[in-house]
C-alpha cells in the first residue's frame, strides 16, 4: 500500500508540474462540440418565397399555415417567407436567393369551396437528394396544419418543378470533399513527417552552416509533398469509384489548379508548423485537427449556398469554401460560384491570395530557423 500511495504522490507531482495530458481531453472534444453546434446546431430557416393570387381566404390562411410551422431543432419556423409578385418571385429563385417558390392560383380558394381539389406549383432546388427531402417535407408540414385549421376533406395536389432533372446524392457531395481532404491531409503529414525525421537524424540543423540558398530545398520539400498528397489521393479517389460509381480520372486536368493552389497553401501552413512546434505529436494533431475543422465549416457536407448567418461568414474566409465549389463545379457540372454568393473568377483570387500569404510566410519561417549563413 505505501508503494501505492508513493506512486500517486509521484504522478501528482508531476501531473501539477505539466498537466499536459489533460489538452487532448479537453480540445478534441471541445473543437468537436463548436463544430457541430455551427453546423447542425444552429438550424436556419428556409427563404420560400410566396405568390398569393387568390382573392379568397385559403389562399391566406395557406400562407399562415406554411410560415408558422416551427422546427423542433432550434425552435425557428421551417420557412422564412418572402412575399413577392409572380416575376419578382421567380427572379429571386433564378439567382439562388430563394429556396424555392410556392404559387397559389386564382382559382384556389374557388375550387376548395366547391368541394372540389385545388393544386399549388411548387418550384424548389433540389440539387441534392437531402435538400429536396427537406424541402418537401417542411412543406407536407404546413399543408397538414392547413386541413387541421380548415377542412380535413379538402385535397391540395402539389405540382413540383424542379430545378435540376438529375438529383446529386448527399453521400456523392460529401465523397467529393472527402478527396480534397485525403490531398490536404496527406500532403501535409509527409511535410511535417519529413521536416522531424530530420530534426531526429540531425540533419536539418545542416542548413545553418550551408553557404548555398536553401530555397531550392523548400520547393523541393513542397513537391514531394505534393506527390504524397497526390497518392492519398488517388488511393481515396478508387474507393469514390467503388462506393459512387464516379470516376474523377477525367475531370482531373479541370480540377489540378484548385487542388495545387489548396496543397500548396495547406504545405506552407504545414511547414510553418514544423518549424515553430518542437513536438511532432504536437504539430501534427494541431494541423489535422485544424484541417479537419476548416473541412467542415467550409461545406463539406453540404453547399454553403444555403446556410446563413455565423456559418456562412466563416465559411466565406476559408479557402477550401473556393476550391472545393470549384471541384465540385468540374464533377457534377454545377455552377462553379460559390453558391452563387462570389463567382468563380472571385473564388480563385481569394484561393491565390491564401496561397501567396502563407508561401511568403513560410519562407520567412523557413529563412528565421534554417538560413543561419556563417561567416
């Protein structure tokens, strides 16, 4: 027993004098929670924009039951309504503005009152499979309460318009993103991987003494980073084929500059971190998880076209928002835009803007610690 008791003394002493081991616990879970509370926590109401030329009292209380129904996920309504004229309507829905648009006819509340069905025209995006889902239901939603309120034996008869005949699968969007990562992730653990084998082996510190420049061997260290990034890639992009069925070999020459000017920006941030981090752990749980986290708020899982508020504007100031929206342009021929928000042309400067910040960042890293000429 006293052993027992020397021992937790020990660890005490030495827990209190660098309670190190407590970080993992605490910032793995924390960055998670963030994360999750950003993107699935903080439900945003749909923009539907309704037309209502009906003269009757359906037509109103419609629109009451659509836009009062309330999301248990964050206790907001399903949608946030936009009352516009026919063209106004369709122009918003046009430029992306809008979720989708809800017609009400003329003839409505006449063909309830009659005994007879009454149809609506529901024009909504439904570039995906999970987006469309939702949009119908939130709208069975507010058609339901409208029998409850009304009459339980009137029929409405939705007549969809979609905007896309081909709907993209969720899982496909998100296989995308998964490619991009398995390029950021692998080029990035070979820059860090190579920088502290060296530093093991005492060969980096050789810098110091060379009287050559050594910015050739920085640009040589991004190209073989690069090339490692290129085979996680390919090797996530064969297991895209077996589960999707999609073959990124030929949309790779439209797809090699966003995902050069993002490895090469993602390297650089990796090298800065080798640098300045004396621990490999360290380093390298800090750089993929930060990677990680982008990922996500960049619209990994879904297009940052349809998400609002905190969300929105932290995407908007991560790179991977740009070239992933590109990416996902080449392969599924969508709008290369970033959701219509910037256009392409917009998306790539602010990815050569990234890429040229950390390039002159960490060569001033790369020159602090390893350009010690002797003379």
């Amino acid at each position: 027993m006293s052993v027992f008791t020397a021992e937790l003394k020990k660890l005490w002493i030495l827990f209190k004098a660098d309670p190190k081991s407590l970080v993992a616990g605490i910032i793995a879970p924390t960055i998670l929670l963030l994360v999750f509370a950003i993107t699935f926590g903080d439900f945003t109401s749909l923009k539907l924009a309704y037309v209502n030329e009906d003269p009757g009292p359906y037509g109103k209380a419609l629109e009451t039951s659509l836009f009062t129904q309330v999301s248990p996920l964050g206790d907001k309504p399903y949608f946030e309504e936009i009352p516009a004229e026919y063209e106004t309507a369709m122009d918003l829905y046009a430029q992306g503005k809008v979720n989708g648009v809800v017609v009400v006819g003329e003839t409505f509340s006449a063909d309830l009152q009659q005994g007879g069905n009454a149809s609506i025209d529901y024009w909504f995006n439904n570039y995906n499979t999970d987006m469309a889902k939702n949009l119908r239901l939130y709208l069975q939603e507010g058609i339901l309460d409208f029998y409850r309120t009304t009459d339980p034996q009137v029929q409405i008869q939705v007549e969809e318009v979609l905007n896309v005949d081909t709907q993209l699968h969720w899982f496909h969007i998100i296989a995308i993103a998964v490619f991009l990562l398995a390029f950021l992730l692998g080029s990035m653990f070979n820059m860090l991987y190579l920088f502290y084998k060296e530093k093991v082996e005492e060969t980096l510190y050789v810098y110091r003494l060379s009287p050559n420049s050594i910015w050739a061997s920085l640009f040589a260290r991004v190209v073989v980073a690069l090339l490692a990034g290129a085979i996680t890639a390919g090797i996530n992009a064969v297991l895209i084929y077996a589960l999707t069925g999609i073959h990124l070999g030929p949309f790779l020459p439209k797809m090699l500059l966003p995902l050069l000017v993002l490895g090469v920006t993602y390297v650089f941030f990796a090298e800065i971190i080798a640098l300045l981090v004396n621990s490999f752990s360290g380093a390298a749980v800090f750089t993929m998880a930060t990677t990680v986290v982008l990922w996500f708020l960049s619209g990994a899982t879904a297009s940052i076209k349809y998400s609002t508020g905190i969300l929105r504007s932290i995407a908007l100031m991560i790179p991977n928002t740009y070239g992933l929206s590109q990416i996902r342009g080449v392969v599924f021929h969508m709008d290369p835009s970033v959701g219509g928000i910037l256009s392409a042309g917009a998306g790539y400067l602010i990815l050569f803007a990234y890429a040229l910040a950390a390039m002159v960042l960490a060569f001033w890293v790369y020159r602090k610690k390893l350009a010690r000429m002797v003379g």
